[in-house]
C-alpha cells in the first residue's frame, strides 16, 4: 500500500449496516480507515424490533442485537469509531477533508453511508416505532397475520406496500390527504380490485393511542373536518423517505429526492468517493441491500487508493 499523506486512507460516514460492513471490509484489508458516526452505531436497525429476512438467522433476530453483532464484528478486526458529526466536505479527487465543526480530517477516499429517514406524521407515531408502528411492509408484515391495520400515503411505495401486506392481513385501511392517489394507474388498478383493501380518502391521521402498542388511530376529513377511529393492531406509514444527506451541500451529483447518484462500483460523481445503501438512488433499502452496497464500495475504494 503506498504512502500517505492524508490522515487516513478511507473515511466512512455512518455507521449502520452499510457503515459496518464497509468498515468491516476495510479493516480486513489492513486499510487505515476511521468511522464517523453522529449518534449510536447501529442506524435504524436499533429500532426495528425484529428482522426475519436476514439470512444466517433462521429464527430471525431483533434489530438491536443484529446491530451489536455487527459492530462487535467490526470491533474485533481493529475499525477505528469515532462519534462525530460531519458538518461539511471539500472534495477533490486527490484529497478529501471532512469537517466537524471546527475540527477537520483528511482522507484519499470516502464512503457515505449515512441512510435515510422516513417522514414522519408527527402524530404521536413515536412512542410506537417497534410496537405496532411500522415504514416497511417487506420487513414487518408477518408479524400482522390475520390481522387488521391501517396505512397512510398514496404514492407508488404505498400502494405497492398495501398490496403486499394484503398477503398477510384480513384487512388494510389505507389513508390518503386526496380524493385520488398518486400512484401509477396499474398498481391503482390493482388496489382498487382488493377485496382486503379500503381506502379513506382526503383524510390525515391526527393522533393514535394503545396500552403496550398501537390499539387505536385517529383520524380527520380535511374536507368536513368530521373525526373518525379505527381501532387496528398496526400503523404502517409511507409519506416519503428523506436522505440523510444535508451535510453534502453541493459536493456531489444528487437526484431529484436528494439522494446521492452512484454507478454499479458505487462510485459518486467524485473520484474517489462511494455511497453505499439507503442514502444512494437505489430500488430497494434493506439491510441485505446495503450490506451488499458497503462491499461493493469498500473494494472499490481500495481499488481506488492502490490505483492513485
């Protein structure tokens, strides 16, 4: 490995699945590398009660302890973490700084793996995350078997996650602020012939209540401000997803939604720079996906540094 003058030779921002996995990567290869992570390792996962499409635990795992596992792992190869928040970063392809406000650090290479944030209703959902309430149908569904549960949105990823849930519940009470959604007309058609979906329209969800869980939601017409309860076993809320992407400014080549735009290699508009699972332009964020995206970056971007 040649010589550097940087202070490190990768530098991954993040530390859920995609961070420790990359992290774990770039420690096997005796690459000096530090994690930056803001909060606690471990990213959402934390709040995930229990994670059944994993492989490797066939009687699935909670998400806390799936994350422990995992920075253990990373632990124990010698990865380097530091809690720090990145503020801002200058990019060129031979040297990267990253700044934490008023504290800087500089790197050959970058992986970004901060994720990204579901909206929130701001409706009381807090107290639920893990105990009824849930932003992902793919991870969460079987555990609302027979079943009855409400969903709010009306785009694509809501419609389609309604559809999938269907599979699992008796019935789907699906809440949308419009008289009409905003999903594709094929996967509207589809909802719309589902015997176990029924939809509430121009209607917001105002409160929820329950004891150990979600028992009861509220709800309200915006139109005729009339009130409604729906007493579910679940709330599944799909109004957007935000990337945790704030601190890039106008670093690099973002979409339209403010996620960041990378190549098969996970390569950024950056030389240099690699974003690996949910905070990249990707059709699927799950934890297999970004354990996959952080090995793909991480080889990259040791490619990269024996290339310079």
């Amino acid at each position: 490995m040649p010589e550097t003058n940087t202070d490190y030779e990768i530098v991954i921002i993040g530390a859920g699945p995609a961070g420790l996995t990359a992290g774990i990567y770039a420690a096997r290869a005796r690459m000096k590398v530090l994690l930056l992570e803001k909060a606690a390792p471990g990213g959402q996962v934390i709040m995930t009660d229990w994670v059944e499409n994993y492989p490797g635990f066939p009687e699935g795992i909670s998400g806390y302890d799936l994350s422990e596992k995992m920075l253990t792992q990373a632990k124990n190869l010698g990865l380097e973490i530091s809690t720090e928040d990145v503020t801002s970063m200058e990019l060129s392809p031979q040297t990267k700084t990253i700044h934490m406000g008023e504290k800087a650090i500089t790197t050959k290479s970058l992986i970004i793996t901060t994720g990204a944030s579901p909206k929130r209703l701001n409706a009381g959902e807090g107290k639920f995350m893990g105990k009824g309430v849930s932003f992902c149908a793919t991870c969460d569904a079987p555990f609302f078997k027979n079943k009855t549960v409400l969903a709010v949105g009306g785009g694509d990823t809501a419609i389609q996650e309604a559809i999938y849930l269907t599979k699992f519940v008796n019935k789907v009470y699906v809440v949308h602020r419009r008289d009409e959604l905003r999903a594709t007309k094929i996967l509207q058609e589809r909802a719309f012939k589902n015997d176990k979906i029924e939809f509430v329209w121009d209607s917001v969800v105002t409160g929820m209540d329950g004891l150990f869980g979600v028992e009861n939601v509220h709800v309200k017409n915006v139109k005729t401000e009339e009130t409604k309860t729906f007493k579910v076993d679940g709330c599944f809320i799909w109004v957007g997803t935000t990337p945790n992407t704030e601190f890039i400014k106008n670093a690099l080549e973002l979409d339209s939604w403010g996620f960041i735009v990378a190549d098969q290699h996970m390569a950024t508009s950056v030389p240099g720079v690699f974003a690996a699972g949910d905070v990249r332009t990707t059709p699927l964020r799950q934890i297999a996906t970004a354990v996959g995206d952080a090995a793909i970056a991480a080889i990259s971007a040791e490619h990269y540094i024996e290339n310079l």
